[in-house]
C-alpha cells in the first residue's frame, strides 16, 4: 500500500506527518478552492471565535481571511494522532496593509471521515506583532515550504 492510499484512517505516524503536511502546502498556496476541497461538504469549523458550516463557508472565509493577512506563510506541524483524529500546532506569518507583521500561533483538531476528508476543525489562534527582522519564514509566497526549511521542533517558541 502507498503512502497516499494511506491518507484515510485509521491514520499512523506517517500517514498522520504527510497528512499534516499536505494541508500545509495546500494553505500556503492562498487558495480557498483547493483548501476547501480537502473537507467534507458540510465540514464544521471553528476557527478563533467563529463558528462555520460547509465548503461554501469555509471558502468565503478564507478569502476574507487571506485579503487581510497579506504574505501569509505557514508551518504545521503533527502533534498527535488517533484512528481518524489528528492534533496540529501552527505558526503562520503575515501583515497587514499598513506594513505590521504579526506571528500566529495556534492549535488544530482535526477529525476525519472514512475517505479521508476533513468533516471537523477547532483551532485556537492568537496573533502577537514581531518586527519584520524577527520574522521565520521568507520561501516565496505564495507556495509550499521548502523541504530543507526548518519546521517548529526547534523554534525558540
């Protein structure tokens, strides 16, 4: 069996790392028709304070979303996983249209369907502004972070 028939559950380690790791990159291309995709169509989010239901919803916010946070680049990383549950700690960076750059740092549950699509995501979030010279991620945006780029193991937070 390959490692990409493998992204359904029950998830191992593995499947669980790449699992995170597409997400990744699919959120790091800034586009809310191809992240949308990889939940089901009546998805529940809750995302900081709001609540979301549904592929419909889930796009209209991330477009607002990445109007706002402008150069947007993200690491996740898994923190653990269970059968058809994985656990994610993030941090993004962005800024915002007066030039202030901010780090987010956050944690995600995600819980999946039998096919492998997201039918539940809960993530808590806070933003702190950095100065542009405390800055982590510089790969050109948007796109994938690069293999050879540090994920958050080692991050001093």
């Amino acid at each position: 069996m390959t490692l990409a028939t493998k992204l359904v559950p029950p998830f191992d380690r593995e499947s669980a790392i790449a699992k995170v790791r597409m997400a990744e990159d699919a959120w790091n291309s800034r586009d809310p028709d191809r992240v949308s995709m990889a939940y089901t169509e009546d998805s529940f989010w809750r995302n900081r304070a709001e609540i979301l239901q549904g592929r419909d919803a889930i796009r209209a916010f991330l477009r607002r979303k990445w109007d706002k946070e402008l150069d947007y680049r993200l690491v996740k990383e898994m923190w653990a996983f269970c059968e058809n549950r994985i656990a994610v700690r993030f941090q993004y960076e962005w800024h915002d249209d007066a030039g202030q750059w901010y780090r987010a740092y956050g944690n995600e549950n995600w819980e999946f369907d039998d096919s492998g699509l997201m039918r539940r995501r809960e993530a808590s979030i806070n933003d702190r502004p950095i100065p542009v010279g405390d800055r982590r991620f510089h790969w050109p945006a948007p796109g994938s972070r690069p293999q050879e780029h540090p994920g958050l193991i080692n991050s001093p937070e």
